[in-house]
C-alpha cells in the first residue's frame, strides 16, 4: 500500500428520514414520523399512508402487516411505479445462474421497452403492480412471497410527490385526498443516494472521493459494498492517479430501470481494459470469493456473451445519438 495518508469524501449524499424533517409541509396536529418509530408503535391508527415507493417505504408495509395491520387500512403514495430486483436471482445455484444467463443473453431486444420486458420475462425484474407500468428502479432487492404481500395493498395513489399532510386530506403534485383524523403518515421520501451531476476523479491529489463506478459485480446484491471494494483494489495497485482513474471510471446513479440494459456493456468495456494490464482476474477472483461474482464471469457460451454484450453497446449507442 501507499506510505501517503489518503483522505477520503464521497459524492454519494445518504439521506436517512429520521435525520431530516419531511421536505414536504406538515400541518400542526398532523402525525408524521420516520420509519424508525415504527418499532416503538403500541397505539393502533384508524389508517396508515406510507409516503413513498422505495425500499425503506416496501420494508414499511411488509412490517405494518407482519404485525397484524389489515392490507385495507394501508394507503401507499407512490411517485411512480417501480421495477424491483428478484431475490432469487442472487441466492440461485452456479447451474441454474448459468441456465438463467443463457435464455436471458439469447433473446433479441434494441430498445429499452423490449429489454426490461425480456427482464421480467425471466424474473429478473418485477413489476409490483402488474397494470402499471415502471419508470423506476430503486434496486430494491425482494422475495416473490415479499412482492405478493404488496400486492395486497389495494390503496395506491398515484397523483404525485407529497407537497403537505393535513389533518384530513394529503395534497400531493397532481390532486388531494382525504385522510380520516388522526391517521399516521410513515415518511419513506428519502433518497438512498444523490451523486453529484459534475463527476470529479475518485483518485486526485491523494483523495478517494467515493463513488459509484465501472467495473461492478453486475448481478452482486451488495453493489455498493462491492464498488467500495474495487476502489480500494485500485487505489493498492503500484499505478499513478490518472491510470486509477482509468482503471475506476465514475458514473451518476439514478433510477433510471434502462441503465441495468447499459450496464453489461459499460462492465465489459472496463473488463477488457483491465485484462490488458492483467490484474482483472485477480480482482474476480477476490469479489467471488465474497459474494459479489459478476454475470460476466459466468460460465456461459461466449458467442451469447459477445451477443448480449453487442446488444447492450447498440442499446448505450442510440441512447446517446437520441440526446
């Protein structure tokens, strides 16, 4: 390792709901709380809303009904349908992973409707909801018995993001509706993650400001735990800071679902740099022994590899000519 004593910041902005009041207005009277509180309940709510359509607002529903809270006095405000990651994808045998690989990098697909319908055809990918359509993806990772649960929430409200919580009613971007008295509001608006618009090198001037970046353990379910290892994997190689940043390339997250379609072939493209300079096996090897083995480190054919990874570059391509 480097004798120099490295500083580290990140890009990454966590917001976490119990440490910042609700961005959205509260009237006095109003019962809103973080999910935190959720563990000290032992008054029952004529209704609950849960605010929001990420993980933290999944984990909330799935924990109101495991204690007992009828599905029908659920309310979920969801900005915008989301796509959710199956869980059965990471936890399945090297065989079946393989055989999953080969039918999904067999079908033919250009653009990002075809591709993440493919998604959901082999269960990589789920909808919540299956007459709404997704235009988000918040990577939550869930069980088909945690997305059947969910289902049984009929209470969905579609109008928006919240702009104030009443006494009786919720007004969010696109309508109102009532709410009875004394209602609890679970706030699950939080952002997991902001990156800044304006990438900076994750290695200048003896600084590793953290970020997501290329290469990732694609099909990893501890993404952000393995892009924290390939940095520190880079920032130990005998190389200047420009080739680390070579090695390590930024990327602006955001929900996106088309950006799982642009992933495989923004991986393979670095994959190859590193071959070149021949530390990728090394670094493989190290993520696979943790859990956080890459897709395209699968023992599939590579005629099917090269095709899905031709069809993802084609995909990243049109993308950009359409800007």
């Amino acid at each position: 390792l480097h004798s120099f004593p490295t500083r580290r910041s990140s890009d990454l902005k966590v917001e976490i709901p119990v440490l910042r009041p609700p961005p959205y207005l509260v009237s006095a009277g109003a019962t809103v709380v973080p999910p935190n509180y959720l563990f000290s309940l032992e008054t029952e709510f004529p209704a609950y809303y849960v605010l929001g359509a990420g993980k933290t607002a999944m984990d909330s529903i799935l924990w109101l009904m495991s204690r007992g809270v009828p599905a029908d006095l659920v309310h979920w405000i969801v900005p915008r349908d989301v796509y959710v990651i199956n869980r059965t994808c990471h936890e399945m045998p090297d065989k079946d992973q393989k055989r999953l690989l080969e039918a999904l990098w067999a079908e033919e697909w250009s653009t990002g409707k075809q591709g993440l319908n493919i998604l959901e055809k082999h269960s990589m990918v789920s909808r919540i909801f299956a007459d709404h359509e997704p235009t988000s993806c918040k990577y939550a990772i869930l069980s088909q018995t945690e997305i059947a649960e969910l289902r049984k929430v009929q209470n969905v409200v579609r109008l928006g993001h919240v702009q104030k919580v009443g006494l009786d009613s919720i007004t969010l971007q696109h309508g109102s509706i009532p709410m009875p008295a004394g209602a609890l509001c679970i706030d699950c608006t939080a952002c997991a993650f902001h990156s800044r618009k304006d990438r900076r090198p994750i290695f200048s001037d003896k600084r590793i400001t953290l970020q997501c970046c290329v290469p990732s353990p694609l099909g990893s379910a501890s993404v952000w735990s393995a892009m924290a290892a390939t940095t520190a994997f880079v920032e130990a190689q005998p190389m200047r800071e420009d080739e680390k940043n070579i090695l390590c390339t930024p990327i602006i997250t955001n929900d996106d679902p088309e950006l799982i379609l642009a992933g495989l072939y923004l991986n393979d493209k670095k994959r190859q740099h590193w071959e070149r300079l021949g530390i990728y096996e090394v670094w493989s090897k190290r993520m696979g022994a943790r859990g956080w083995a890459s897709w395209l480190d699968v023992e599939v054919d590579p005629s099917l590899r090269a095709r899905a990874v031709a069809q993802s570059r084609q995909f990243v391509f049109t993308k950009r000519e359409q800007r």
